[in-house]
C-alpha cells in the first residue's frame, strides 16, 4: 500500500503537467510574476460616461466606462477595461484584464456580467430581443492564452458551470475576438494611446 501511494505522489507533478502545455505553464508563471509586483505598479486611469442618448446624456441612460493601464517591473504591463449600463435595473457590465509582457499579449481574462435572458449570447455579448431576465444577473468567464507570435493558444469558457476548453476553431475565432474587440474599438484605442503616453 506504500507503495502505490509513493507512486501516485511521484506521478502527481508529470499528471499536473500533462493537463498543461509548456506555453501554458510559461503564462501562468508569468501572470503570478506580474501580480507579485502589484504593489510596484504604476497606472494611470481614464473614466467617462457615453450615453445612448447623446443630446439627454445623464447618468441614467448611458454607459460608465473606465480603462486603466499599469506598468509592472520586467516590462510587464496591464489594461483593464471596464463598462456597465447604468439604466434601471440590473445592470450587464464587462470587465476585461489584458496582461502583456514586452507589449505582446499572453493572456486575457474577461468577465462578462449578464442578464440570464434566452436571447443573450454570451459569445458575442449581444441580445437578440430583450427578454426581462428570470435568474437575474450571471457571469460568464472567458480566459485566452496566447502564443509568443500572438496566435491562440487556448481558450477556457465558464458560463458558471466550471471551465470548458474550447477546441472547435471557429467557435474559438469567434470568442477571441468578441473578448479583444474593444482593444480594437477607436474609442477605446484613442483612449489606450493616451494611457501609454
């Protein structure tokens, strides 16, 4: 009985490390790296409102936006976009945390907060018809691991019932690029140059 369980003790690391690629493995050590130096970081943030409604634009009917970028030691950096409604009654709300290392991306964790509606699709964040939710507000997790030339290395989705990978090629397409399209957005690009001055 000894044994085996020395046995399964000395296969627990080779078993951990079968689960992850190597470029997996490099990105989580790196993520833990940068936030070890969290208390070494330098941001800077910039808040605005934009309302759905440009001529009326109160509080009540737009939506709060607010982009941060930090840099680390060891060339590390961060931007962090964040937004909700602010309409009556729950409100979605988007959290993105974009984590670079020499300005290239290795890794995204998004945090979609959304109204449980049969007509949401958390892939794209977009509604078909609303539908007044009956379960209330839900998170919906995605996280990206990139290869050092840029291209994806995984795709991990929880939609509240753990993680999933995500290997069907299109599918994957689709929610990398529904989680970096506001990297990609003038009004959130114009903003980051700004924070990168």
């Amino acid at each position: 009985m000894k044994k085996l369980l020395l046995i399964l003790l000395c296969l627990q690391p080779f078993l951990i490390y079968a689960q992850y690629s190597d470029r997996v493995l490099e990105i989580k050590k790196m993520y833990k790296e940068t936030i070890s130096y969290e208390k070494k970081k330098d941001c800077k943030t910039i808040r605005w409102f934009d309302s759905m409604e440009p001529e009326s634009a109160t509080y009540e009917n737009s939506h709060k936006r607010k982009i941060t970028r930090c840099s680390y030691p060891k060339r590390y950096s961060t931007i962090s976009i964040y937004f909700e409604e602010t309409h009556c009654g729950p409100s979605p709300a988007f959290n993105a945390y974009y984590y670079y290392k020499d300005n290239k991306l290795y890794f995204a964790h998004i945090i979609n907060k959304f109204l449980r509606t049969e007509s949401y699709d958390p892939v794209t964040g977009l509604f078909d018809d609303f539908i007044w939710p009956k379960n209330g507000i839900v998170d919906s997790e995605i996280r990206l691991y990139f290869k050092s030339d840029g291209e994806i290395e995984k795709v991990l989705v929880d939609n509240g019932d753990g993680n999933v990978k995500i290997t069907e090629k299109n599918k994957s397409q689709s929610i990398v690029d529904s989680a970096l399209r506001f990297l990609n957005m003038d009004e959130f690009r114009s903003r980051i140059s700004k924070l990168n001055e």
